[in-house]
C-alpha cells in the first residue's frame, strides 16, 4: 500500500472510477461480482430500452427490491474515505456508473454519473419529471409508474443498453480522465462501454492506472499497481488519513 499512498500524494489529479463492485459492501448486490444479479437473472434484459417499452413491468417487478430502495442503503467505508479524501484535495473528482446515489450521500461533492440515477424520473410521452421518492412509493406497490397528466409511462434516468448516454456527463467524464494524472478503477469488471474506456484517456497522457478488483479485467495489463480486496484497501486509505488535517 505505500506504493499507492505515494502515487497518491504526489498525483496533482487524481480520478477514481467506481463501479457497482464497491456498493456491494452496502448490501446492494452487483452485476458480474460472485453474488452479482447475473447469477440470478438476465440483468441485460431488465436495463434493456426496447423490452422496457414492451414489458415495463419486467423492469419494475425486478428493479423494487434493488434500486427502489436504494433510499434504505447507507454508504460504506469505501464512499466515506472517497469524500474524506476529496476534502483533503487529494481527489479531484469521482465518476461512477453506479445509480445509488451512495457517493453523494456520504459528502463527495465532484461526482459524475455517466449512467444516470433514479432521482428523477421522466414520463415519455409528455417529458414531466418525477421524484423519486413519487415512483418508488408506486414501485412498491406493485404498479408501473403511469405519468398523471397524460397516462404515459415513466421511466427513471437511469441509461439504459440501447440509449445514448448522457452527452454533458459523459463530457465531463472523459475531461477529468484526460486530466489525471493518477485514475483508480475500484469495484469495476471494466466491460461496459465506454466506461471501460475511461481509463486509456489518462494512460495517453501519461497517467498512471491503479485497479482495485477482486476478478481479472481486460485493463489489468495497463496497471501500474493492481489489488483484489476493496475493504482492506479501503480501510488501509481510512487509517492512514484519519488524522490528516
Ligand atoms: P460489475 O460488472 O458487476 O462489476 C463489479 C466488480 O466488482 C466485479 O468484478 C466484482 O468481482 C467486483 N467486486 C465486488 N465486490 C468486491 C469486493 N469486495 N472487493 C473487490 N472487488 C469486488 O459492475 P460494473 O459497475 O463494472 O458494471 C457496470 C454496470 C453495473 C453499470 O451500468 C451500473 O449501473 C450497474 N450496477 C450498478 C449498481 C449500483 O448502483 N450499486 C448495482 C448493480 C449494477
């Protein structure tokens, strides 16, 4: 770990990149991790646009018990320490493709979501924009979210496979990667696109990566620096800079 701790304090930009891996630790179960929800169902098929407009349902029956309740889960050591350290000024910015929104409740300040989140939700007939607290309230009742002014149906801003990210996130995504000197991929099987190309912005200029993953990914060749357990690097980081003024 002292290797990372230098490269940390000596980085003047340093970006992390988080993914689903790291709120696994919240209890919010991830993709491809070993108790991911590939293991149950077809995650593909439920964040799919075409068969969200064919069958709302299938997403909304599966989503109640994962991300309408995300307003239930706390944020962990992991968000705790990025927030600590952004404080410090020794993170610039965190981009995530997580939708639980755990980064800002535990005080980071520089988040990009480059998938979006539920916090609001939009009908997509008429555009009106729901809350979240409004479409969770229905979601675990049981019903599709209809919008109450036109019937429509709605849906959370969340990008879904098949939809254009959004365009200004995913512009500021590839800037603060562009800048970093230091970019750290945690709890991320790096597979989805263009995440997983993040990451090569700052290699071409000379940024060093550093990949905390407990499973191989396709980037782990390009890393200066690689470790498996996320809790213990964490509480590593957590340790070291708990008295840090
Ligand atoms: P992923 O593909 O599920 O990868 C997560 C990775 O984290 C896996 O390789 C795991 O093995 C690893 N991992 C899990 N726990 C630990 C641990 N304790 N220590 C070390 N490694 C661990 O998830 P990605 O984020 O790469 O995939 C992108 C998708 C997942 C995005 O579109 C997200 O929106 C989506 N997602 C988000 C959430 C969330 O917001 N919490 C949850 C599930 C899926």
């Amino acid at each position: 770990m002292d290797r990372f701790i230098r490269l940390l304090k000596e980085s003047k930009h340093c970006v992390f990149l988080s993914g689903a891996g790291i709120s696994t630790l919240s209890g919010i179960p991830d993709f491809r991790g070993n108790n991911g929800i590939y293991r149950k169902f077809d995650a593909d098929k439920i964040f799919d646009i075409d068969h969200f407009h064919a069958e709302p349902e299938y997403f909304y029956s599966h989503s109640k018990d994962f991300i309408y309740n995300v307003d239930e889960r706390n944020p962990n050591i992991i968000h705790y320490v990025l927030s600590r350290l952004e404080q410090l000024g020794l993170v610039r910015s965190v981009i995530t493709q997580n939708i639980d929104l755990l980064h800002q409740k535990a005080g980071s300040r520089n988040v990009i979501e480059i998938h979006g989140s539920p916090k609001e939700n939009t009908c997509l007939s008429c555009g009106k924009i729901f809350s979240y607290d409004h479409v969770a309230k229905i979601v675990r009742e049981d019903q599709i979210p209809k919008c109450d002014e036109c019937g429509g149906l709605v849906k959370p801003n969340i990008t879904f496979f098949g939809e254009m990210l959004d365009q200004k996130a995913i512009m500021k995504a590839v800037d603060e990667s562009s800048y970093a000197d230091l970019f750290v991929v945690i709890g991320s099987s790096l597979v989805v696109h263009p995440a997983a190309t993040l990451p090569f912005y700052s290699i071409r200029n000379k940024g060093k990566l550093v990949i905390v993953n407990n499973m191989p990914t396709p980037l782990d060749e390009h890393a200066v620096l690689r470790y498996k357990d996320l809790g213990m690097f964490f509480e590593y980081l957590d340790s070291y800079f708990r008295d840090t003024k």
